[in-house]
C-alpha cells in the first residue's frame, strides 16, 4: 500500500491545529513535537505494514512529566492519543490515526536501578527487550521472554500486547515476569501498581494493564523479574517426514510430563528460507524441523534429552542432533530467531498471523492449513511457539498485485477462525489491534465485548486513548452503564476501516 498524504484541511482545523501544537510544545519543548509531514511518515505504520496512515502530531516526552501533562491537555481537549513504542507491533496496535496525537514513548530508553537481592531491574518502557538481559548478564542473570523481535521491541510494547517468546513454554509471557508499572491515565494522573515485591495487593490492576494494548494508559516505567541463567542448557535439532509427525512429538513431549525451556517447529518453507538466509545447518529433506531446548542441572537434562529422542523416534524422525556446546545451540535458535527476516528474502511482501490452539489440534490444524493455501493460491511458511500451541503462519502475497492483499486476509481471517473453531483463541501474543478486531464476535459474545469495555471506560471514559482498536462496536460509557467515577462522556465517532 503506498503512502498516505496528509488530507486536506480547512481553514478552521488549520487554526486548531496551530492552537494544539503551540500547547504541546510548550509541554514538550525543543524537538519533541513533529509536525512535518516528510517526519512523521517515519511513524505512519507499525509491523502490519499492510495499512498506513500520518499522524495528526507526534509528540516525544523525555520525562513523565511531560507524559502527564500531554494527556491532561489531550482530554481536557476531548484530542485523541495514540501510544507507540518501538512500533514493531503485529496487529496494527500502534497504527497512528489522522485526527490523533501519537505519542511516542522511544525517549524513555534508561536502565534505572538493578537489585540482584530482589532478582529485579526498574526500566523505562523504551528499553529493548533484549538491552535488559544485555545489562543484568555480566552477573549471570537474563531476562526470560523472549520474542523474536526482541533487539528492537520495547519492553513498554511487551507490556501492551503481554509479549511471549521461544521461552515462554517454561517461563511464562510478560505477565508472569513484571512485578510492578508505573502508567498515565488519560486524564494526567501518575498511577503505581505492584513493585518489587512478589505480588501486589488488592485486585489484580496489574494482569488488566497488561495485554491491554494501550487503552487504559501509557505505560511509563516497569518493574521485571530476572533470573539466573540455568547451569546447562542443551539443544535438540528433530526433523520429521511430515508436519503431522512433529506436531505429535510435541504433544507426545508435553504428556509426558517434559516442559522444555522452548520448543519451536518451523514447516519446510520456512526451514529453507532460514537456512538460506542464516546457513545454521538445518536439514533440508524434511519437511518439519522441531527445536526443544532443555535446562536445568546436567545431570537433569542429560536424562531429559533421552526421554525427548525416544519420543521423538518414536514419532518417526528422520534426522536428530543434540548441541555439544553453546556455539551449536545458538546456531541452533538463530535461524528460528531470523526466520521471519528470511521469509521476507523469498517474497514481496507476508502477513504475519498470530493464533493459539490446544496443542493436541496442531496435526489437524496444519492439514487445514495445507488446503486454504491451496484453496488461496498463496504460498504459507509455519513458524509457531508449538509448546503452548502459539502458531504463527507466514502468508506470502505481493501487494502490487491487484486484490492479493484483500485474499491474503480473507485466507488470514479463515486461519484465526480456524483457531477458535478448535477450542483455542485469536491472538498468542500479537494482540488484536486492528487487524483481529472486526473478528472478536468470533470469540466473544456481545455481553462479553460490552463487559471488557466496561473496563475501559473506568480507565478512559471519554475514549480517547488508542481508539480504533481491538473493539469491532464501541458503545458509549453511559450506554454500558456507570462503572467508572468519571463524569460525563462523550460520543465517540464510527470507527475507521482499512
């Protein structure tokens, strides 16, 4: 999709305008407001690059200060916001609006204080996720999500799309590995929740806030748990004849009781593209490649890696390599690592889903699968999270030919539909954003949408933060019944479609 200009604008939003941006820069001073069209189509999409659109102003706060004062002049102007941080988001969370203020959050970039006698560091939400671990590792300590995309997300987007990764079997999402925030209302106020204490009283504020995807407020610090590096770490490379097989091995791994530290599989598609890309030493006469990564004390993983060959023997595997050093299990996760930048070497353009299934529906999901790309003409490469059934299909289309981009996401809707069909849900770690929105009555009644956005409402009541996203119909506050201590609300418009 091209580039989006600026629309036209009358005299009378020309002036307001002016008016909004002399206020903000006063807040914001020096180079922290962008209003030059040519800057600010740096920010016109995030990862779902398939839509596009400029921002009405782009504000960079330095300091919570300025965070606060920025929303309480946006709502006590009824100005709509839009968070962003790195803008790696996958399921348009972060797309700007036209008639919006994007906030974004890539300044807030500090390590504040790392206390190993509490195994937590305190970080801006602008900090990569991987510049966490690269600053508690000197001591023996990481920290354990770990999302492909984790050299460049930050840890303020983790929180809002509640971000897993190839680790995330064992250790859990980001919910399980933050401890406290620090978040922004919409109306100014600087709240705290949680801290470096194991659990936070009261009700769980902090499980709403993540995975909320920047509609209740603007994540501005956070608190995360670190752990110590496992003693050995050992990696298996399993090749399978067919898809179905490997799919099994995972199932077969986790019945028996084994939950490795990560266990991914990638179809032949996507095993090509990596190992072209990467050279990681991936077998290319199979046509389904399962990584299972085991941790713990040697002697630990030493018995476990046994148990993973008989099963995996057992489900027919046609090739096996365990790690014998570091080097090799790195080399091992690095094609897996970069597959999504591989699969970009062997086609124009991919849409990249996000669906969850019980992981004993993988054989079955994947055979259907096969058919819609047959069905669809597209070509899709597998890469998926196969421990917690976190599938993520690569869909190859090229959006210079006519009607593609519309039949790649008729065949990506089919897909999500597919995930609920079979007992699992829209989105693993992506979130719904706008690309998943206008399929939530899949998967929720309308009663259940309405209760969600109750909570919204006691966050945001006049809907003004990231609006657009994740609700297919937004209903008023008053409409959904009283349950914030706001007063007032205001009507809040049909929402766009892309």
């Amino acid at each position: 999709m091209s580039s989006l200009s600026m629309p036209a604008l009358d005299d009378a939003v020309i002036a307001r305008r002016e008016q909004i941006i002399a206020a903000l820069s006063a807040i914001v001073p020096g180079e922290g407001v962008v209003v030059d069209e040519n800057e600010m189509r740096a920010f016109e999409s995030d990862g779902l690059t398939a839509y596009k659109a400029l921002p009405f102003i782009v504000v960079l706060p330095e300091t919570v200060e300025q965070v606060a004062s920025v929303l309480e002049y946006c709502h006590s102007q009824g100005i709509k916001v839009v968070p962003r941080g790195s803008g790696t988001s996958l399921s348009g969370g972060a797309l700007p609006l036209e008639d919006a203020v994007l906030l974004v959050m890539s300044k807030f970039n500090s390590v504040l204080e790392i206390d190993y006698p509490n195994r937590c560091a305190v970080v801006q939400p602008g900090v990569t996720n991987l510049g966490i671990t690269h600053s508690v590792e000197d001591e023996g300590f990481y920290y354990a999500p770990d999302p492909s995309s984790q050299i460049a997300c930050s840890i303020g987007g983790n929180v809002a799309e509640n971000s897993g990764g190839v680790h995330c079997l064992k250790y859990g999402l980001t919910a399980n590995n933050i401890l406290g925030i620090e978040f922004v209302t919409m109306e100014g106020e600087v709240m705290r929740i949680g801290g470096k204490h194991l659990d936070a009283e009261g009700y769980d504020l902090l499980g709403i806030i993540t995975g909320s995807e920047g509609l209740l407020g603007v994540v501005t610090e956070v608190t995360v748990r670190i752990l110590q590096k496992p003693e050995t770490a050992r990696a298996l490379l399993v090749g399978f004849p067919t898809s179905e097989e490997g799919g099994q091995c995972v199932a077969d791994i986790i019945s028996d009781g084994i939950i490795p530290g990560g266990m991914e599989m990638m179809d032949s598609l996507a095993i090509q593209a990596a190992e072209d890309f990467v050279h990681a030493g991936y077998p290319l006469d199979v046509e389904a490649l399962l990584i299972v990564e085991l941790d713990g004390p040697e002697a630990e993983v030493d018995y476990l890696i046994e148990r993973v060959e008989a099963i995996a023997r057992k489900n027919n595997s046609k090739t096996l390599r365990v790690s014998q050093s570091e080097e090799e299990r790195a080399s091992f996760w690095a094609g897996r690592k970069a597959a999504f930048p591989a699969v970009g070497r062997i086609s124009p353009d991919y849409y990249c889903m996000d669906g969850t299934i019980p992981r004993k529906e993988l054989p079955k999901v994947l055979a259907r699968m096969r058919e819609l790309s047959k069905e669809y003409g597209l070509r899709v490469a597998n890469v998926f999270h196969a421990g917690d059934g976190n599938l993520h299909p690569l869909i190859l289309y090229d959006a210079n030919v006519p009607g593609e981009l519309e039949r790649t996401e008729e065949f990506g809707a089919k897909i999500l539909k597919l995930c609920v069909e079979v007992g699992g849900v829209l989105t693993g770690e992506h979130g719904v954003g706008v690309e998943k929105r206008d399929l939530m009555p899949e998967m929720f009644t309308e009663d259940d949408l309405k209760q969600q956005q109750r909570v919204k409402c006691a966050f945001d009541a006049k809907q003004l933060l990231n609006p657009g996203k994740v609700f297919p119909q937004l209903h008023r506050c008053a409409e959904l019944g009283r349950m914030h201590v706001h007063r007032g609300h205001m009507p809040f418009p049909d929402l766009p479609r892309f």
